[in-house]
C-alpha cells in the first residue's frame, strides 16, 4: 500500500524489544539502544533504473534487526515503487511544485512522528535537497545523500552544497567517483565515502535456457545475435548513438537485433529514430519489464551509450550474466569495464569505434566467451549486492553510534 502525504496509516508496529532511550544533544528523536534502526530513503520516483533497481535490491536485503527501511518519494511512486510497496511503508506525492517549501516542515513532522533515526537521500536534486533540509530540522542523528551520476543533468547545485554541514556522509559508489565528489562538488574529503554499487549475483548468472525463451517470445531464429541496452529513457543515456550503432551493425550483420529495455521520456523520441533509420524489423522497444536477469542472460553483447554515469548497475548485471560489455568511457565504467579482458570501452559518441568493438565480439566467440567469464569472476568477487548492503548497514550504524556516544558522554558530565 502507497500512502500520500506523511499517511499515519504507514507508521509501523511498535517493536517487541523493550528499549532503553536517551535523548541525544543531535537530536529531539529518540535514540534506541536496542532493534533495527528505522532509515528513510528519499527519492523523487522509482520508475525502472539503475539506481532504483539497486535500492530495491538493497531494502529487501537489510538485515531485519540493523536496518528498517522506509520509502519516501517526492513525486508519484513508479512501477518499482508499486511493486515495492507490498512489503515496505511508501509514502508518495510529498512536493506539491518546485517551490514547495510546506514539504520541510511537513516533513520534518513525519520524521518526527515514525521516529526516524537516519535519513539517505538518493540521487541529487530537491530532494536531497528538501530531505536534508527537513531531517535538519527535526534533528535526526544521521544524515547521507547517496550519489549515483557525474554530473548533468544530476549536479549537486549550489543550494545542495550549503546544506554540507549538517551532512553526514556523501556516499559515492567507486574510488574515482569519490574523486570527483571531493574536486569537482567540492565536498570535504572526510565527509565522503565509498559504497560499491552490487547485484544479486544468484539472481544474475548464466542461463543457456535465456537465449532459446526470449529468441522464441521475438519469433527470432535461434541463430539472431541479440545486442542489448538496459536504461531509463532519459536524454543523458544517449539512446541516438546506440541506434547509430545498430543500423551500421545491421548492415554488417543480418541476424542481429537489438534489445532496448526501459522507459522514459525520450521514449517518442527513439521511436522515431527507429522509423529514420528503418530499424522497426531490427529493434525491439520492450519497456518496462520485470525479467531482467533473463532478458540480460540472453545477449550477445551488452552495451552502454552513456554521456555520463557513476557505477552503472546495468553493466555489473551484465557481466554477472557471463556477458561481455562495450560502454562509453565515463564515469567509474573502466573500474568494472577493463579493456581486453571482460569488454571494451570507447570514447562518448564515438559512433565507428563502439560498433568496432562489438563487431569484434560479434566475430570472435570464443573472445566473447572469455570476456563474459572474466566479467563473472570480476563481480562475484568485488561488486556482489551482500557486500553493498553490509556498507550501507555499518555506515549509518557507525554514525548513529558516534552520535549516541558523544550524548552518552554528554549525559555524564
């Protein structure tokens, strides 16, 4: 069930545990010596991408007795967010227009009332910076904005960049991204920390039986060499160049075909550079869908044409799935994209040398193979979702527990 407006309808039970409480110099919440420490996470929507797919991912696997997510959007839910709502409390349609400065007191009431010890906001924009505002004011221990994109259309801002000392943490999700939070946003290094993005790795694997069921549902033959985007539909994703590509591998090779997975509001817009470029028979525009480990399992090649990313989630999917991957060399893709061993990157918008490259793996599969294996044994190793949400749990644990110290200490003198 979503609710809208900061709905008591979703506050949640009352814990079991008898609960030891001080009330902390930080906060006017009460901070719990005992259960799960009850965390809201404030984004605008959750329509189907990277980093709402990973939120998803991650709320359902925090441990019960460290973390109790709630959901907090700005703006209408989402599909995922739909989904989500069967087992976590959502709340929906907090900001009435941009300059809606009700939300923070608002707000800060809901806080308040479902007696949040952390607030992680997610993403850029007005909610980082209306959630951080608010959660000031109702002086909640633990305050983190999670960032996912380098820059447009995802800048931090300069109002954003105020709100730095009553902040936490930054959470970036690679080491060059942290880079470029200290240097470029300007955030104090001691500030920022570093999560890794990570993936289901149980749920994202190897699955012959991929290639023949999706082939089959496109009433393609079994021999169609499938080349894949997963993506919302947004202009910084760049969906022109990778139907750039596709038209110039359709020439080279007339069994393949070409996957786009998501939705978004260049949606019109793609449509009808498919009709430009004569790619209707060619390029399967399939939305919104709920098997991605499938439809990603049964690519060739997975590919992304980004302006500008973080950690893009949809490529260590990609690779988990023992799929080679060449992406445009942004953001922190070379840190999970190596060149020559589990795929290739090229330069934004260079339309010749992407095809290059997936021709190079379209020819030899065997080099396919090996890339796609390489990938595997790089995210089960480094990038695995257990391994994420363990980050996630300790920092904010580590904050409060600093906070609540320093009360402790407080309370003694």
């Amino acid at each position: 069930m979503i609710s809208s407006i900061d709905p008591v309808a979703n506050a949640s039970p009352c814990r079991n545990a008898v609960e030891t409480c001080v009330v902390t110099p930080h906060s006017d919440c009460v901070a719990r010596l005992g259960g799960p420490l009850r965390t809201v996470f404030m984004l605008t929507s959750m329509p189907v991408g990277g980093a709402e797919t990973l939120l998803v991912n991650m709320v359902r696997r925090f441990r019960p007795d460290r973390i109790e997510p709630l959901i907090v959007c700005t703006k209408e839910p989402g599909p995922l967010g739909e989904q989500l709502s069967f087992d976590f409390p959502i709340t929906s349609n907090w900001l009435f227009n941009k300059y809606d400065f009700t939300i923070v007191p608002r707000l800060a009431s809901y806080f308040r009332r479902e007696r949040i010890d952390a607030l992680v906001t997610v993403g850029a924009g007005d909610k980082m910076f209306w959630g951080r505002l608010a959660a000031s004011m109702a002086k909640l221990p633990v305050i983190c904005s999670a960032l996912h994109s380098t820059g447009w259309p995802d800048g931090v801002g300069r109002l954003n960049r105020l709100l730095t000392p009553w902040t936490d943490r930054y959470i970036a999700v690679a080491k060059s991204h942290s880079s470029f939070l200290v240097d470029w946003e300007r955030f104090p290094e001691s500030k920022v920390a570093v999560i890794p993005n990570g993936v289901d790795t149980d749920l994202f694997r190897f699955h012959a039986t991929a290639r023949v069921s999706v082939r089959q549902e496109l009433g393609l033959p079994e021999t169609a060499r499938l080349i894949g985007l997963v993506a919302a539909l947004r202009p910084e994703k760049n969906h022109a160049m990778f139907l750039d590509v596709a038209k110039k591998l359709s020439q080279r090779f007339p069994t393949a075909c070409f996957l786009i997975v998501g939705d978004g509001p260049e949606r019109n817009n793609i449509e009808r550079k498919i009709d430009q470029l004569a790619l209707k028979n060619k390029v399967f525009l399939l939305g919104t869908r709920k098997d991605i480990p499938r439809l990603v399992a049964s690519l060739d090649v997975f590919t992304l044409t980004s302006h500008n990313e973080a950690s893009p989630v949809s490529i260590l999917e990609a690779l988990s799935c023992c799929v080679p991957v060449v992406s445009t060399r942004v953001g922190s893709v070379a840190e999970t994209v190596m060149d020559d061993w589990n795929g290739f990157t090229v330069e934004p918008s260079d339309t010749e040398a992407f095809t290059s490259k997936v021709a190079t793996l379209l020819q030899n599969p065997d080099l396919a193979v090996s890339f796609g294996s390489n990938g595997r044994d790089h995210v089960v190793s480094r990038y695995s979702l257990d391994t994420m949400v363990k980050g996630y749990e300790e920092l904010i644990a580590s904050v409060y527990w600093s906070k609540l110290g320093n009360a402790l200490e407080f309370k003694s003198l």
